[in-house]
C-alpha cells in the first residue's frame, strides 16, 4: 500500500530557518467514523472546498446516502489531487489496475489518463 502524509505541507511553508520532521506519524486520540463510500460530490466556494462521501442504496441505484463531510482550504485540495494523482500512479506501476467504464469518466468531464 502506497501511503502518503499531507501533514508536512503545513510544515514546509514554515520559516526557512525551521526544520521538517522526516517521519509525521498522526495520532489517534479517541474514536473517530471509519466510513467507506462509493460516491463523492465536490463543490467548491472561494474560500473552500467541499467532499461529500455518499454510500449506494443496494436496491435503488439513484438514492445515495451520505455518510461524511469533508471540507478543505483550495490549497489542501490542490494538494489532496496531486497526492492521490501521485499513488494512483504509482500503484499503476505496481500493476494494481483500475478499471473505471468510459461513460462515468465522460459524465465527470475528465480524462483516463493520470
């Protein structure tokens, strides 16, 4: 599994005279949702964006049900993409395949290609 922190972003923009931790680890302090979603919407303001992670109805394919919200300054999703980008391609070259039909990716509006 290709595992990789956003943590050090905030310290990279730190004074230069500051140095970067070389291993983040992230810390569980009490319990917290573990969701699993098949569906995300993404909306974007001038101050943010938006993810909202939505779970399939088994017996009704057009009903989602949403089961957390997530939301982000432009730069951490700016960052999040290029991130997931990044082990997406990486898995690729590790074989791992993903397979998504033409017509979802024409419906979003984007690209095969990573």
């Amino acid at each position: 599994m290709v595992r990789e922190s956003l943590t050090g972003v905030a310290e990279a923009g730190a004074a230069a005279s500051e140095s970067t931790p070389e291993a983040i680890r992230f810390e569980v302090r009490g319990p917290f949702p573990d969701v699993y979603a098949d569906s995300v919407q993404v909306a974007a303001g001038p101050y943010g964006l938006t993810l909202t992670f939505a779970l399939t109805e088994p017996d009704e394919a057009s009903r989602r049900y949403v089961v957390s919200r997530v939301r982000v300054s432009p730069q951490m999703g700016y960052v999040i993409a290029q991130l997931l980008r990044k082990i997406m391609r990486k898995s690729a070259e590790d074989g791992i395949g993903i397979s998504v039909p033409a017509a979802v990716l024409e419906s979003l509006g984007i690209e095969r290609e990573l």
